[in-house]
C-alpha cells in the first residue's frame, strides 16, 4: 500500500501511509485507538475508499472499490466480531453467497469436498454439519478463516482474533496460522496484544495519529519498545506487586445463585461468592460462560431464580431481589460489558449520560429540578480527572472514540467513591495507552478500600489486576486461586472445564 490517505471531515485517518507485507509472512499491525490501522485495513478490503494512494498486489497494481473485488483478488478479512448466521449450519455459512451450482444438494456435495482437501491441508478441522450456534467460540474462529479460504483468501486481515479465545485455543489458532503462513498465505494481525505479537509475527509495523512511525523485524522488537512506539512515551502494564494490605470486611456476599434465561437455558449454577473491601477479584471465562448474567444479577438487572445477596450489610432473596437504584443506594457501582448499548445513551450529550443512573443526587437535583450548571460543571471536572478528549461536555456521546467512552463511563461510576464496583470488560477495544490509565484508576480505587469484580477475557489483564481469580464454565464456578498461583495454563485449563 503507497501512499495511502484517507480523511473523514476534520480527521486525517491515513496520512501518506505506505505499508508492505512479504508473501508467506505474518505481519503485525498496532497502534492505539485511532491510530488509523482498522481504516488502512478497511481500505485494502475495499470497505473505505482511498482519497489517494495505491494497492499493489504481487507487484501489480489493483482496483479494491469493495469487498467483492477484494475476494476477487485474493484479499479476505476476519472480522473481531463473527460475521456467521448461528442458525446455520458450518458448511451452510462457509457457502452463503457463493454457492456454486444453482441445485442446492449438489452444490452442498461440491463445497463439503472442497473442504474437505482444505481442512487436511491446512489443520483448520470444523464440525460442517453443526449449527454454529452449537459450536464453541475458538471452532468459529476457525470456521471464519476457512470461509475466507474456500473463497481464495491468500491474503488474510485477522482484527484481534484472540480476543474470546482461551489460551489452549489461543495456541491451538497460532499453529493454523503458522502453518498457512508456511504453505504461503499472507497475514495481517491487527492486535492490542503485544506478546502475541511477538510470538507469532515475522515483521510488525506501528502507527499513530495516523503515520506509520515504526516498522521492523520481530528479532528487532520488544514488548516495552513496541508499546512506546504506540504511545510516544514509557508505557507500564506489568503485573503489580501483590496487594500488600489485608482485605477487610465482606461488602458483597452471594450464595448459591442460579439464573435461567427466557430460552429455558440455565446460565448460572449455584454460583456462591464473596467480594471484600480492599481487593480485586478477577472472574475469567470464555464469553458465554456466565459472566454476563452474574455480573447483571449482582448489579440487580436480572432477578434470580433461586439465591441469596448480602449487599453492604443489606439481605436479598431471590424472590425479592434489589433494582439498580438499590444497589447504587447502598454504594454498588457498575460498569457494563457494552459501553455503547448498556452505559451511554449515544445521542445525548456528554453531560447527559454523566449523570444516568445519579441524577436523584442532591448534587444534581434541587427540589425535583435538574440542575443543568452543576451537570455541566461535574461532567467537565469527570473529563480532566480522567482525560477524556475532546473535553466537550455538549459533544454527543457516540461522537467520542470507544477509548474516551470507556474512560467517561468508569469516571461515572468511579467519581462516586463505591464501596462495591462491578466491571465488565474494562479495556476491551481501548488502546495502550488508556489501558495504563484503567489500570491505575481501578488499583487506586481498591486501595482506598473498594471491593471490585473484574470480568474480563483477556488473561493478561486478570492476572495483572487481580488480587484472586475466580473461573467460570457452562454457568459455574469451576476455580478460585490466589494472585500467586496464576497462570495461563492454569486458567485456561479451568475455563475449558478441567480442573487444575
């Protein structure tokens, strides 16, 4: 790629961008959020169209206007978040839209061929028969590549594809690729995970602001040197020393908990736990495993079938279980998985969704009027305490990027001083740099004697936040190790449903 620009109003998200990937390679492609790499990537797969600049492919230069004439030439993406129909089948996806022959049974007998060579010669083994619906996340993945292939794919964009797999799988899609890569498939690994990076890449390149400003062999490279070249400064994300204070009294106790969803499917399993003030408590899973449900029925979202919550002193029972404005009376705090559908209101200003769920406080409210110049005044000293850009309290909230989202909602929740916080996924899709920044803000948090549960997928995150780390499978708890016997082995081993 020469010479790539690409502008959206005010925003110069390429600026003069020239990218080149050897064939038979993987090449890694970082940089923060809006750095400009998923617009260079949307470029090559023809999504955006370049305002100027050139794609050359093996040496002749090509035309990608869409996703059509990408497959065309041999350019094919995977995205972050799957794009497969779940009531489907394997073999149904894979075939969707390329279809080879208008005589359905015969066509269906042409592809399961096809792949069939495929899946021996590449490793990429996929149930074809299933419903996706039924197929683990790290099966999908695979799934998703191989419908990139079966359409010709030898070149391959991968947008953080290890993001909802465990380590074992994590593993398991490092050998696939390293094993396409040698049968001379190209790929582009765009990631925030930088030992991923180093593990698996040949050469990786780094943007920001739009630039490349760094491009190199892997042999060359370093974690610590890498995320440098992200930021434009020393970056620190390591593991913290073990909390050194004891933790205090239990703030949140929950006993044999169980849910089941609007499809009769049991989500929870007599899941019992308790969070005590001063400590971090990791929750680690595959996504689907529970998780979510737990995190919305402690934050009394979702009411219990069975089960019982001490709150802060506070007794609940299933059949009387608290609401949201209960917890956040009693000093409970919540930042959801989904920032965009559960957090913010993305049409309303900043200053609006500032207040949600805290618009009854006397800060806020006098005698049942809002008052709008102590929203406005709280919502801009949030954006300065945690450098939230543009700090425009008017600015629309679906106009910030997803970094600036995450860090105005936990300045929401966190800027109340909780006793107990609930947060689910606090960096996911958030760049380096914002990372260091959650990090900090959620240890200061538990040493000024908060209780916190951290749902995340990504191991490195709860390893270095946790004080312990509790692991979820098919709805139960399945572990609950200390800070100090941690590892991915150990906690994937857990997440898959073993034991260690």
């Amino acid at each position: 790629m020469l010479g790539i620009n690409k502008r959206f109003g005010e925003t110069q998200a390429n600026d003069d961008v020239n990218l080149r990937v050897a064939v038979g390679s993987v090449h890694g492609l970082v940089g923060e959020n809006g750095a400009g790499k998923s617009t260079l990537m949307s470029v090559l797969y023809g999504l955006y169209a370049p305002d100027s600049g050139q794609i050359r492919l093996a040496g002749h230069a090509v035309q990608i206007r869409s996703a059509d004439d990408a497959i065309a030439n041999g350019v094919g993406m995977v995205h972050q978040h799957f794009m497969l129909v779940e009531t489907l089948s394997a073999i149904e996806n894979i075939m969707l839209g390329a279809e080879p022959h208008w005589f359905l049974p015969a066509a269906l007998e042409q592809v399961r061929s096809t792949l069939s060579a495929l899946m021996s010669t590449t490793g990429l083994q996929v149930r074809l028969d299933q419903l996706v619906a039924d197929l683990p996340v790290g099966e999908r993945q695979r799934l998703e590549i191989l419908k990139a292939l079966y359409r010709g794919a030898r070149l391959l964009i991968l947008d953080e594809p290890t993001a909802v797999l465990t380590p074992q799988e994590t593993q398991q899609l490092f050998g696939v690729l390293r094993q396409l890569r040698d049968q001379g498939t190209t790929v582009v690994l765009i990631t925030h995970k930088l030992h991923e990076v180093m593990a698996l890449c040949d050469q990786v390149t780094v943007m920001r602001g739009g630039r490349v400003v760094q491009e190199l062999p892997i042999a060359k490279a370093s974690v610590d040197a890498l995320a440098e070249a992200m930021v434009g400064r020393e970056v620190n994300l390591g593991r913290a020393p073990t909390n050194s204070q004891t933790p205090g009294e239990t703030l949140l106790q929950a006993s044999s908990l169980r849910y089941t969803d609007a499809f009769g499917v049991q989500r929870l399993r007599d899941v019992s736990l308790a969070l005590r003030a001063g400590e971090i408590v990791g929750l680690a899973g595959v996504s689907g495993n529970g998780q979510s449900e737990l995190l919305d029925v402690l934050a009394g979202l979702l009411a219990p079938d069975r089960g019982e919550l001490i709150l802060c002193g506070h007794r609940y029972a299933a059949g009387s279980w608290h609401d949201g404005a209960q917890a956040r009376a009693h000093g409970l705090a919540h930042v959801p998985e989904d920032r965009q559908a559960r957090a913010l209101v993305l049409d309303f200003a900043a200053w609006e969704s500032a207040v949600l769920g805290y618009d009854s406080l006397p800060t806020y409210c006098e005698r049942g009027w809002m008052n709008q110049a102590a929203m406005h005044q709280a919502t801009a000293a949030m954006m300065k305490a945690f450098d939230v850009r543009p700090p425009n309290p008017d600015l629309p909230s679906g106009q910030f990027s997803g970094g600036n989202q995450q860090k105005f909602v936990l300045a929401r929740e966190l800027g109340q001083q909780p006793r107990v916080l609930l947060v689910g996924q606090p960096t996911r899709g958030v760049d380096i740099g914002a990372i260091e920044f959650i990090y900090a803000r959620l240890r200061a948090l538990r040493d000024a004697g908060c209780a916190i549960l951290l749902v995340s997928s990504d191991l490195d995150e709860i390893m270095s936040l946790s004080d312990r780390v509790l692991v979820m499978h098919q709805g139960a708890l399945t572990g609950n190790l200390a800070h100090q016997d941690c590892t991915p082995a150990r906690l994937g081993l857990l997440m898959a449903g073993g034991s260690a």
